[in-house]
C-alpha cells in the first residue's frame, strides 16, 4: 500500500529509514509516575443542534447504558479537520512510543481520536495520512511515530476492509475456540472488582472510547479468556464505541480480539497473564488481585484464565508455531496445580466472570 500510494518512500522509492515498520520502538510504558505534561486534545462542546440531539437520546434511551455529559466528539467537517491539526502539532511526535501504554484516568494520551471521523466520513483517511507523512518531512514528528500511525490507518484499517468485504456474511458467525458463554453483565455497567477492568469499562461509558491496547488486552482479552461467545463480544463493542461502523469493528473484535475466525485476520490468539496489564500501565497498583498469581484468594483472574485458557485449548494451540512456546509452559505446572487453575476458573465463570472473595484453592509459585 505504500508502494501503490507513494508514502514515507525516499526518491528511490524504498522505505524511509531502511525498513517498513519501526514497532521495536513503539512499545513504550510511562515511567512510574505516570505521563507528564499530556497535551489535552481539542474539545468540540456541542452546538445547539448536537445539544438537542443529545437531549432527545437521554430521554428516548434514558435507561441505557453509558453518559452524555462528556460529549465533545467532532461533528462536522471543519472541526474534524481541527482536531486532526491538533493530534498532529501535539501528540503525533510521541504516539508511536508510547501507543501501547496505559494509564488510569487518562483515556486520551497521545492518542488521535481520528477514528470516529474517518469512519463517519468527515475525514478523509488519505488526508490524515498525507498530512502526518508532512509531519515527518518537516521534522516535526519521528519517523517511528508517523509510520506507526500510517501503518493503522494505510495498513491495519484497509487490511480490515478487506476481511470484512471478503469473508462477510458468514465471519460474523464464526466461532474457532466454540466459545458459548455470557457476556458479563458488569460489561454494561463496569462495576467489577479487577481495576484495569473498571478503569477501561468506566472510560468507555464515558467517552464511547477505549484506545487498541484497552479494547485488545483488556476487555477483549478478558472476554476472549472466559469463554464468552464472540457474537455477543461483537455487540458489546458495536454499542458502546463511537467509532464503531461494524466493518472496522467486527473484524477486529471476533478475528483479532477473540480468534474467533480461526487465523483469518491475526495468526495466534493475543493472550496473556495479568503480568501485562501490569508492564503496561498502573491499575495494577490499585488492585486487590496480584498478576503473579494463578490461585489463592487474591490471584488475578487474568492469570488464572490464561492457563486456564491454554489447558482448554492445548491441543489446537500447540499445532500454532507462534502459540508452541506458550502452550509448552504448561508442563512448568504440576497436575494438583492445573486442577486448582481449573477450579478457579470455573468458579470465576459460575460467578458473572469475576472470583469470589474466598475463591481459588492451593497457593501456586508466581506465575509470569
């Protein structure tokens, strides 16, 4: 795609830099103080037509879930345009470092909250990606940055247009793992004791937005874990984010999320251990569950789920080259332990999808 449309490209035509991608530098956590001096993005308090909008939702949808108070979205084309100025002059230079990291009560970051507007149509992608390509050109932005961002959009998002126009009707109703279990009902209010949980769930009623690492490693992750059925995984996120027109949404959360299409969009399952969450952000620090652990009462059911997840679907995983190792570390734990694992995790999911406060079994060793 680069190639076809002439971006970050030098006059020979090879990439910029020396290579195509630059994610070995984008893989950034704040330091333990957290993120200093964030650059809030442009707000858009809404006008009298989108205010009268806003008022005839809350009364015709006063018992759904999420909030209105904080509506600040970009509606037109012109304000579209000022919040893509904006992402690019104050958080384009360090969005590639650190577009992975998390940290609680900052949903933004350097995040660009382009996607809503693109999806919308009240940006062009091609406009987006022309003028972080000049960021670039005029020093204004490193190359690591602009080119991860480009690769979202030029890459990633066309990539999923892709799936979505090929594979659809059917992919909305694959189901790889034969995941059949609820979706919390927690997920519609975010009153659940995990923090990272809380935190994430809480922005998006808020906002109607969760950045990647969020929706992927931690709502997604968790739901993709416990064995929820990715269809209803699907309509969560179709309800509860801005951004969401179901192509870009449902390729990315049943075949990327939750592996549902069996390795149509992504080439393993993304899962981890609560160890994670913990590398990539601080909610870890405000919670009672510790991510080293995989039982015991204050076990975090992210790690306890994950080698729950990898007992269940051994045998698939390890035919997975890029699954094998995970899939290996199984033999680390001893049989009494993966009964104590499976205990957990089967109280955990009897339990609306979260532990009860005595729950868990025979301590374990810490567990990454």
């Amino acid at each position: 795609m680069r190639r076809r449309h002439r971006v970050l490209l030098d006059a020979a035509g090879e990439p910029e830099g020396g290579q195509w991608n630059f994610d070995h530098d984008n893989r950034g956590s704040f330091p333990a103080g957290g993120p200093v001096g964030l650059p809030p993005p442009v707000r858009f308090p809404p006008a009298p037509i989108t205010r009268e909008v806003l008022e005839l939702v809350d009364k015709i949808f006063a018992d759904h879930p999420g909030q209105l108070a904080a509506f600040d979205w970009p509606v037109t084309a012109e304000e579209a345009s000022r919040a893509l100025a904006d992402f690019i002059a104050h958080r384009l230079p360090r969005f590639g470092e650190y577009q992975d990291a998390m940290w609680s009560g900052e949903p933004w970051l350097y995040h660009s909250r382009l996607a809503a507007a693109m999806n919308l149509k009240l940006l062009d992608p091609r406009t987006v990606v022309a003028a972080a390509e000049e960021a670039y050109r005029a020093g204004r932005a490193p190359l690591a940055a602009v080119e991860g961002f480009i690769r979202q959009i030029l890459g990633w998002r066309e990539y999923v247009r892709g799936v979505y126009w090929q594979y659809m009707p059917d992919y909305a109703g694959l189901n790889t793992l034969g995941a059949t279990g609820p979706l919390p009902a927690w997920y519609w209010t975010g009153e659940v004791p995990m923090a990272c949980l809380r935190d994430t769930i809480g922005q998006t009623l808020r906002h109607g937005y969760a950045h990647h690492i969020q929706r992927l490693m931690v709502t997604g992750l968790y739901s993709l874990l416990l064995g929820v059925e990715p269809r209803r995984v699907h309509e969560w996120y179709l309800a509860v984010y801005v951004d969401a027109v179901e192509w870009v949404e449902l390729p990315n959360t049943l075949g990327m999320s939750q592996y549902a299409d069996g390795g149509i969009m992504a080439s393993k399952p993304y899962v981890a251990t609560g160890k994670y969450i913990q590398r990539m952000g601080n909610s870890c620090a405000g919670c009672r569950f510790n991510p080293a652990r995989a039982t015991g009462p204050d076990a975090c059911p992210f790690t306890t789920l994950y080698w729950d997840f990898l007992q269940r679907h051994k045998k698939s995983l390890a035919a997975n080259p890029r699954m094998a190792l995970q899939v290996k570390n199984l033999t680390r734990l001893k049989p009494a332990d993966l009964a104590a694992i499976g205990q957990r995790a089967a109280l955990i999911r009897a339990n609306g999808g979260v532990p009860l406060p005595t729950s868990g079994g025979t301590e374990l060793l810490p567990l990454a």
